[in-house]
C-alpha cells in the first residue's frame, strides 16, 4: 500500500484513497512497471482518486498525468479531473479505453487551484493504473505583485506603441 505521506511536500499533500482496496485499508497500492510500458504505477480498489491539495498560503498547479493498463490487455475507465476548491470538474472523459500497450496521457494548461484537485478514474482501479502525476506547488501570488506586472507589461507595450507610429 501506498503510504500516506509519499508525495508530499512543505507546499502540497498528495493522498491515494479507494473505497475497498482490502478491509483494512483505503490507500491504493504500488505496482513497480507493466501497465502500458509505465513505471511506479499507483492503482488498485474500487473508484480510486488521487488528491493534490496544497497547504496554506499556497496553491497548485496540475501539468498533467498518464493512465496504464494492464499489459496487453485492453481496459474501460473513465477520468474526472475536479477542482476541490470550487467543486468544479475541469475534466470528465466519460468511458474510454485505456489501452495495454501505449500510455493514455493527459495534459493541462492552465489548471491552477488554491484548494487543489481529485484525479478518480475507474470504477475499477486493479487493471488500470496512474502515473507520471506533475504538479506544481507554491505560494499564491499577491494580488499587488501581479498588479504591479500587469501594469509595467501595459507601460511597455504603450511606449512600443508610441515609438511605432511616432
């Protein structure tokens, strides 16, 4: 089984929970390669989730992450992405098919959340596993330094201007 703290760090705490992996534990298990090619595979229970929530003062960024199955073997899954600060899901793929042989991969560009996100796929979490989760993790901007930006970017871009048709 997964430990509770692998993952973490100062900025963000990474949880892997199932509903009924084994009747004394609700942490999903490491499986060191097979699934797609892919290796370090978390997986395992039923509806597993993997959760990202910053610690305070910070917030976290979601780059992405690939999902495998079992070698050879073709398996059905589904993917919800849902931003645990607005309770908003920024990803929900319905049924698809997580194939044995090549990695599903899945990429972000602008998922950032002060209150963090829930990757769950499944139903079954045994023959379909999760890996390669890149986040990243730190304090929330000031709204007085991104002011600051934003206004010295317009400055700029003015005098350009200026200088253009002048």
């Amino acid at each position: 089984f997964i430990k509770q703290a692998y993952g973490d760090s100062a900025e963000a705490e990474v949880g892997y929970r199932s509903a009924s992996s084994a009747a004394s534990h609700s942490s999903m298990s490491f499986w060191l390669d097979s699934y797609s090619g892919l290796t370090r595979v978390a997986y395992g229970g039923v509806d597993p989730a993997v959760t990202i929530v910053p610690t305070a003062g910070n917030q976290v960024q979601l780059l992405g992450f690939d999902l495998g199955a079992w070698p050879n073997a073709n398996r059905q899954s589904q993917v919800t992405v849902t931003d645990l600060g607005t309770g908003v899901p920024i990803l929900s793929t319905g049924p698809i098919t997580v194939l044995g042989s090549t990695p599903t991969s899945f990429r972000f560009a602008s998922a950032v959340s002060t209150g963090g996100f829930s990757i769950r796929f499944g139903p079954d979490g045994f023959n379909v596993g999760i890996d390669n989760i890149a986040f990243l993790a730190g304090p929330v901007p000031e709204p007085g330094t991104a002011l600051l930006l934003a206004a010295g970017v317009a400055l700029l871009a003015g005098r350009r201007l200026r200088r253009t048709t002048g």
